[in-house]
C-alpha cells in the first residue's frame, strides 16, 4: 500500500533525490574506441573475402585438368582460359577462336605474346591490389591463379603468363581439379 506523504516530506525526499543526482557524474559516451574496432572488423573482413580462393567461380566453357598431387588454393588475380574467352576476375576481356587470340588483340601481331586488353585489365588489377595494399599495410604479392581447359594450346598459356609478367604478375599457380577418391 501506498504511503500518503505530507508536503514537507515529499520536498525533503526530492532534494535527497536531487542531491544523489548531482553526485553522479554525467558522462557523454565515446564512440573512437568502438569505431575503431568497426574499422579493424571491417579491413579484417574485406581482406579475408578477397583472399578466399574458396570463392573460385568456374565458367561453364572451363573444363579444368585432374591433378596428380594436391595443395591447398590461395587467394590471388585469377584468371580463366576457358574455350572461347580470356577472363580475368570473372570479367570476359578477350575472346578466343580455335585456341588463339586475334592477333588484332596482341601488341605485336601474329607471332606476338603480349596481349593488350588482358595486358590492360591486369595492370588495372595490380594497382587496385598496391592501394589495397598501401591502405592494408601488406606487400602486393604480385600472384596469379591460372585455371585453363584441359585442352587449351600450350602457346596461348604462354602468352598469357607473358601477358602477367608484364603486368606485375611474376608469381602463378596453374590451379587444376582435385582427383577423385575413387581412382
């Protein structure tokens, strides 16, 4: 039951409660430590998803070889040799016809191993990577995954890897399919 007070008790309570009051300090709430955290999380998380060779997206043209051995994949520029295109990032740069790219498309024609749209789009990759690395503070690794049809002619391999070299790619994989447990 609710105790009925008189006027003189109710004012000494509120000042009681006003006093308790102004003895506790009033303190705004400070967010840097929380949003730098965010910050960490989120270069933390942006890193980890572009570093994933687990998220390798095939393409329907792409037939990969068997493997002999295996080795865990690493997170790097991958690039796709599929029958009818050259991608990069899953991006189609340069169409392929008969197993050759055209020579309208290599720097220095037929007997050419640069070839410019893909030369083009790798070094755009590689700058995205050094200021993704500036801002980091890693070291751009300058790697390449390099998935290919099982039937693609050696020839246009290399020039795809001449290609990469040029653009700061010095260091590749040839990533190929796992072996069955059956075999």
């Amino acid at each position: 039951m609710a105790k009925e007070l008189t006027r003189q008790e109710a004012r000494k309570f509120m000042n009681g409660f006003k006093r308790k009051m102004d003895e506790i300090e009033h303190t705004d709430l400070n967010i840097v430590p929380m949003m730098d955290m965010m910050t960490i999380l989120l270069v933390f998380l942006i890193k980890s998803m572009t570093a994933s060779a687990e998220n390798i997206a095939l393409d329907q043209d792409l037939q990969m070889p068997k493997a002999l051995t295996s080795t865990e994949a690493r997170g790097a520029l991958n690039v796709q040799v599929t029958a009818n295109w050259i991608l990069v990032e899953g991006q189609k740069v340069v169409p392929i016809k008969r197993g050759k790219v055209d020579p309208a498309d290599k720097r220095d024609g037929e007997t050419g191993f640069s070839i410019t749209k893909l030369y083009d789009e790798m070094k755009k990759q590689s700058e995205r990577d050094k200021r993704r690395a500036a801002i980091t503070g890693d070291k751009a690794s300058g790697e390449l995954t390099l998935m290919a049809h099982y039937n693609t002619p050696y020839r246009l391999i290399l020039e795809v890897l001449y290609t990469a070299g040029e653009a700061e790619y010095g260091k590749y994989r040839l990533l190929v399919m796992s072996p069955n447990k059956e075999q």
